[in-house]
C-alpha cells in the first residue's frame, strides 16, 4: 500500500507508537524512527525493522520537547528519506495527581511534548505535502481527548488540544491532498499504562490489582484492553485510498467508553 512513501512515526520505540510503525512497515513503507532509548538501543531497534521488513529504516533520538531537536528531525527524514509522506504525532507521557499537588514541570512536560510536538511537526511538513499534493498526517490521541478523568488535568488538556489542532489541520489540507485524522484509543496495555497502574494506586489508596479492575476498565464496557497493533491497523486504515475522505475525524477505538 505505501511502498516508496515514508512514514514518520514519533515515539515509535515502545508501545502503540512501535506498533504504527510496524504496521507501515508491513505495508512496505520506508520509516523514520524515534523515542528517548538507551545508547545502543537505536541500532537495535532498527536492525530489529531492517530485519523483518523490506523498506528503508532510519532513528532519531530527538527530544520532542524541544522545537530545534524537532526541527533537526524533520531535516533529517528530509535529506535522508526524501520528506515526510506520512506524520504520525504518537510521543507522549502521562503524570496522575490530583490538580492541587500537580507538579508544574510535569504540566509543561505534557503540555509541550504531548500537545505542542505535534504542531511543531505539523507545520514543518504541511508545506511540503501541500507542494506534493498529498500528506497524511495522524494524531495519537485519546478517549482522554473527548472525556475527562480525575487526577489527568495535563494529559485531558493536551488530548484536547490535539483534538483541536486536528480538526483545524484537516481544514486546512482539505484541498491540497492532505487529510489529518486522530485516533482515540481507551487502555492499552503498554509501559506508559503499567507505570500508571501504580500512580493511579497511590493517588486512589487501592491495590493495582483494583486499579485494573475498577478504574481502568470499569471504563471501558468490553472490559478488555485495546491492542497496540489494533492502533496500528486504524492508521494504516486512515491512511488509504478507503479513507480518503475521512478528515478531521476522532476515530475512536475505545470498547464504548465514550458512547456511554
Ligand atoms: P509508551 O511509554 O510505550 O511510549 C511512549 C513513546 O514516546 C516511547 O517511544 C518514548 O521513547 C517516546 N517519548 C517519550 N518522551 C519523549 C520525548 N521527550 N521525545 C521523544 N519521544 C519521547 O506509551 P504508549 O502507551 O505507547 O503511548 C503512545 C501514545 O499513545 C501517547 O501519546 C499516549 O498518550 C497515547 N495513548 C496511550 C494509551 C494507553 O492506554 N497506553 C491510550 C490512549 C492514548
């Protein structure tokens, strides 16, 4: 399906962001990758693709948080991949506590790499697809970008935003062959939710055990967790002709969470 086209994929060393990856990778898609590892890490991860799959496969280590490290990122995947054909803004972190005692660097932290990275890509590659006449651009959000929780006022506002940001950048590629969707997910089993498993215990005064149970999916009416390869498949979906008109949408893949 994407043979030749390059797939940028943001933290795309673990989790949802490894499995889109994957997913592009399969689909014979050249990919860019990129997450905060340990030194050796990177060439692991990408022999690890080179190994597997048939395309081209390049990391960087760019720290999202910062705009010129994003910049360097994007000049990369320019000089050594030819562009950006599709943007997949995935990186983000999460942080639980209630508003009062929220750590204000953890709020920055969120807002900036959560919310901000995916403008920073965003308008760094919507000139270039603009000139080719198409772009695909897919935003990791979140069933935390259309309903809240307690003890996420970061992350709910970030999810948010990107839902915003999402809606405007679909507009504004509508005529140029861009097209820009998000992808809303419930609880997906990967490290970002293990290390909130045991937040989430602490801040409630539960077992992780009833955190599972009773806040992660008692939300969720399937009470089964999303697969990361599930969010994989939605955005290689997103991405095809079949989606060709689906634009500035909030796909959700959440088991009814928000239907409820
Ligand atoms: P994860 O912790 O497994 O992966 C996060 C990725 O982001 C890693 O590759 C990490 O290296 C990278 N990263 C972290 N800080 C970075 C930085 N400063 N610069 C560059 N890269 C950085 O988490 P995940 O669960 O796979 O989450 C991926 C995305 O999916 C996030 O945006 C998250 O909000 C969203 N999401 C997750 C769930 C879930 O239940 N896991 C549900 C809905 C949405």
């Amino acid at each position: 399906l994407h043979r030749g086209k390059t797939a940028l994929v943001t933290g795309s060393s673990s989790g949802i962001g490894k499995a889109i990856a994957e997913a592009f990778a399969a689909e014979g898609a050249n990919v860019v990758l990129n997450g905060l590892v340990k030194p050796g890490e990177e060439d692991a991860l990408v022999q690890e693709f080179e190994s597997k799959y048939d395309g081209k496969f390049g990391f960087s280590g760019a720290n999202l948080t910062d705009p010129e490290a994003i910049e360097g990122l994007i000049s990369y995947a320019a000089r050594d991949f030819g562009g950006v054909d599709i943007l997949v803004n995935n990186a983000g972190v999460q942080h639980v506590s209630p508003i009062e005692d929220f750590p204000v660097a953890k709020w920055d932290l969120i807002i900036s790499l959560n919310l901000s990275a995916a403008f920073h890509t965003t308008r760094m590659c919507m000139k270039p697809m603009k000139e080719k006449g198409w772009g695909r651009i897919v935003n990791t959000a979140s069933a935390h970008a259309l309903v809240a929780s307690p003890y996420k006022a970061a992350y709910v506002a970030a999810k948010h935003g990107i839902a915003g940001l999402t809606k405007v950048v679909a507009l504004e590629g509508a005529q140029h062959g861009v097209r820009c969707n998000a992808i809303c997910p419930g609880y997906v089993h990967t490290p970002l939710v293990d290390a909130q498993i045991a937040d989430t215990a602490k801040a409630r005064g539960i077992t992780e055990d009833e955190v599972k149970q009773n806040v992660l999916l008692a939300a969720q009416p399937t009470k089964e967790f999303v697969t990361a390869v599930q969010v994989g498949a939605m955005a290689v979906f997103l991405t095809s002709p079949a989606g060709d008109q689906i634009n500035g949408a909030l796909m959700q893949m959440d088991g009814g969470w928000v239907a409820q």
